[in-house]
C-alpha cells in the first residue's frame, strides 16, 4: 500500500479527563496460541521495538515452542493462554497468526478469560478467539498486530502502530477512512466479524456469536475472489448477512486469479454481495493481512455512517 494512503486518514483523540488508568496500559505479554514461528529472531525485534513505543513486554515461555505445525502440542499452547490470565501485563497479544486456536476452543475456560480483564489481541487465526469469546461470554476483545508481522519485520508501520497505542489507551474516538462507493449507512451495532475463512469456520458451533443489527468487517488473504463469494454465500443461506446492519469489507490480499474467471474479480464479488443481499456494503476499511491496519474492539457497540465517499467508525462516545 502506497504511503499517500495515510494522509486520508483521520483519528481523533482527547487528552484531559478520565485517562486514570493509563500506567495500565503500558504492558504486553506476548504468546504463541497457534502457528510456529518461523524466525524466532524476529520475537526479539518485535520485543524491542514494543518496548520503543513504551510498552513493558514479557514473553511466555513456550512463545517459541515447535510441535508440527504449531507453536508447541495443544497443552502447551492452552498453558501458555493460562499463564496470560495470571501474569501482570494488562495486555495479551499473540506473537502470530497462522492455524492453530481452532482445535483448542473446546478446552478454553471462556469465564476465565473474561474475568481475567485482559486485553486480548490478535488478527487471522485469532480471528477464533476473538469471537469464542464474545459467542461464550459477550466479553470484548481486540483485533490488531499481530507480533511477528507488525513489529517484527524489517519495518513497522506508523499508523498501524499509532492506531493500536491509541485503541488502548482509550484514545480512539473516531476513525475515518475513504470507501468511494459505499452505501448509506448511518446506525450503531455490535462490531464482529475478523478473517472471514475463520468467520465460516466457526458456524454451527457454539463459538459463533448470535449476532443482529450488528456490524460485520471482513477480511482474507491468499483467497481467490470466487472462494471469497463461497464463504460470503455461505454467512447469507444461513440468515448470517441479512441479520446485519452492515458488513464492511477490509482488504482481501495476495490472491491470483486465472483464465477461467474469465474477469471474475473482487469487484464481481462486492457487486453480488450489493444485489443479492439487501444490507448496506462499506468498502475501504484498512484492515487486513497488509502493513496499514486499524485495531478493532470485537464485540463492543460502535456507530457507523458513511457521507460523501468517507466511511466513518464512532468507537467511543463520550458524554458531554
């Protein structure tokens, strides 16, 4: 994504009253709940690089454990998320995504987790969690960076890492982003939603939330836009989309497509989706598997509306 891109977005914050707690917000403990990390180095940049931005991090023990795929066997890695609830850091991020949360959602103590206070965040495999636990205890969560990805590469990305110190600071009030040919929305709901191959994963089970007039963001990488139109029939023959008040789109990333599309391409997909499911589209959030990324609170009740090509997300309002 071109760097101009930044410039169009507008977050707005108010300093003064009420940041009691912000000592509180200064700690990171990093875990590996799904997928092995590939370079361990890069735990130690993506370390440092948080501790720059002012957050004390501690890291699990087992963050770079390795069993097959995954970061450790499944009682490792269900150690790893008991050791977040009972550590001091405020905030609990997973090193990175990947597969792996999936086969644990039956052994989680959900309660716990909400109880614990924590901040959870995450993004992709994540994707599970986030909305285990909002289906199991109506707790809200965080989609975000990941370790790894935002801060553990050759380079970080400032608003990425601006927006997620804002988020959890309790500064982001507002936050705008260009979506050209939206459709009008102006309304509050439940925000969900994260990975949409993890949202389909999750349906029928008892860790998908039951959720109406809410908002639903997605996003997915490596998915051909056919695949994408799939998983999307799917949440609209199961009475998923229709119960909405809009679904945002964020971005759908690093796919190919080939000669029998035939000029079947992401915007076939979004034109379906506006024909065929009478629920408001909002295009252009920035979120997804690419550098410039908003931090979402999953499960909290924000407002939406879109004017003039501009979308905008009401995170939190305060009364005045």
């Amino acid at each position: 994504m071109s760097s101009p891109e930044h410039d169009h977005h507008h977050h707005h914050h108010e300093h003064g009253e009420c940041h009691c707690g912000q000592q509180d917000s200064s700690g990171i403990y990093l875990f590996s709940p799904s997928g092995q990390l590939l370079e361990p180095q890069r735990l130690e940049l993506a370390r440092q690089r948080l501790s720059e931005l002012g957050f004390a991090v501690d890291i699990d023990p087992d963050a770079l454990a390795v069993h097959e795929r995954f970061a450790g066997t499944d009682e490792q890695r269900l150690g790893a998320l008991q050791r977040s609830l009972q550590q001091p850091q405020p905030i609990v991020m997973a090193t990175r995504g990947g597969y792996g949360l999936s086969r644990l959602l039956g052994q989680i103590d959900w309660r716990a987790v909400a109880d614990s206070g924590k901040r959870f965040v995450g993004m992709s495999d994540f994707t599970a969690f986030n909305l285990a636990l909002l289906a199991q205890t109506g707790a809200i969560s965080y989609t975000g960076p990941t370790a790894i990805a935002d801060f553990g590469g050759d380079q970080t990305d400032e608003l990425t890492t601006e927006l997620f110190g804002e988020l959890m600071r309790g500064e982001l009030e507002l936050f705008s982003f260009e979506s050209e040919d939206s459709d009008a929305v102006d309304g509050h709901g439940v925000l969900w939603g994260g990975n949409l191959a993890m949202v389909c994963s999750l349906l029928g089970t008892p860790y998908f939330p039951q959720i109406d007039g809410g908002i639903l963001f997605l996003e997915d990488v490596g998915e051909a836009p056919y695949r994408v139109e799939r998983m999307l029939t799917q949440l609209w023959h199961a009475g998923v989309l229709n119960r909405q008040m809009a679904v945002v789109l964020g971005r759908f990333t690093a796919y190919k497509t080939g000669a029998s599309d035939n000029g079947f391409d992401m915007d076939s997909v979004v034109r379906w989706l506006r024909e065929t499911v009478k629920v408001p589209v909002v295009t252009g959030l920035p979120y997804g598997h690419v550098d410039v990324k908003v931090s979402l609170p999953v499960g909290k009740e924000v407002g939406l509306a879109t004017e003039d090509g501009m979308a905008y997300l009401v995170l939190d309002e305060h009364e005045h």
